[in-house]
C-alpha cells in the first residue's frame, strides 16, 4: 500500500473516531441500530425453524390425505407388496 492510500484509510478512521466521539448519540444510535439488526436476525432464525417445521406438518397431513384417498395403494406399500403395488400402477396406467 502506497504512502497516499495510507494516509487516506487513516483520515477515514480518524474521522469516524472523531464523529463517533463529537456526537455521542450517533455513537448510540449505531449501538442501536446493531441491536435490531442482532434482533431482526434472531427473529429470522426463529422464523426459518417455524417455516421448517410447518413443512414437516404439511408433508404429514398431504400423506394422511392421500392415504385416505388411495387405501389400497398405502396398504400395498405398508405391506411391502410389490406385486399389488405392480397391480394397481398397471390398473391406473402408470406402466
């Protein structure tokens, strides 16, 4: 880094330090400003294991459906009845 960009980055830090400690509620307002970001990240993180879990419901509830839709077709595949299974995609045209 040359003598120039040096002394640039340096001025730039000064005069954050210079502002932050002239104007003490900026200095807050930033502390502030933090705490909703770490809150507004909690709250996201909160959200994303909701989300997960709805989905977890939902994928249960769709099969619960389905299996009062097509008993035959969940008996068969509780049962590990490959032949039946065979049957009944043969029947519905699904081979």
């Amino acid at each position: 880094m040359d003598w120039l960009t040096w002394v640039s980055v340096s001025a730039l830090i000064i005069g954050v330090w210079h502002e932050l400690n002239r104007f003490p509620a900026t200095g807050k307002s930033l502390i502030k400003l933090q705490e909703a970001i770490d809150d507004l990240q909690s709250e996201n993180e909160d959200l994303k294991q909701r989300l997960s879990a709805l989905e977890d419901d939902y994928e249960q509830v769709a099969e619960q459906l389905d299996r009062i839709r097509d008993p035959a077709y969940w008996r068969a595949i509780d049962e590990k009845d490959g032949q039946t299974l065979y049957e009944l995609d043969k029947q519905r045209g699904d081979i």
